[in-house]
C-alpha cells in the first residue's frame, strides 16, 4: 500500500498527465480548492476516506490509488516479449488503464 507522500506524488502526477488543475479537481470533487491545495502541499494527510471521489475524478481505480492492486508491471513483463524498462512498462500499464477506462465509460 502507497503512504501519503506516494499517493499524493501519483495524484499530481494523475493530475498532470490529464491536464487537470487543482481548482478542475477540487470541482470535481466536490471540495474546497484549498483542501485540495493542502493534500498537494502535504500539510494535511490525503484523505482515505475520500478516495473514492478521488479516484473517480481521476479515471482509475481507488486500489490503483492506494497501490494495493497486484504487481502487474511483473506479471506484465513476464508476458511480454524483449526487454523495457520501468519507465516503458508504467507507460504500457497506464496505456492499459486507460483502456480499460474507456471501456467503463460506454
């Protein structure tokens, strides 16, 4: 499982890859802009039992949050043919997320 600084370092990054601002996420959340100021800045712990909302506003899963899905970069790479790097199997996993995100919105 992700601590706070993990979780918070994927949203900013869930957050940039999806040009989100933190007014934008703070909307869709439902939720003061400097709650969400706050989580980013870390001065206040994120908060579990939002991570629903959280993971909804950014098209994942509340486990692909809070890093308690299974290893799949390992089982990934063991399927795939050649060799990458970490840096190219998160983007094939995040590439996967998406996917799987498009298909939950039809």
């Amino acid at each position: 499982m992700r601590n706070n600084d993990e979780i918070i370092s994927l949203v900013a990054k869930l957050m940039e890859q999806k040009n989100l601002s933190t007014s934008e996420l703070a909307r869709r959340l439902n939720i003061a802009k400097s709650s969400v100021s706050r989580y980013l800045n870390r001065t206040s712990q994120f908060p579990l039992n939002k991570v629903n909302d959280f993971a909804h506003a950014l098209n994942v899963t509340p486990e692909y949050l809070l890093g308690v899905e299974e290893n799949k970069q390992n089982t990934l790479a063991a399927h795939l043919d050649g060799d990458f790097t970490e840096e190219e199997l998160q983007e094939i996993l995040e590439y996967a997320e998406f996917v799987k995100q498009k298909h939950r919105n039809k």
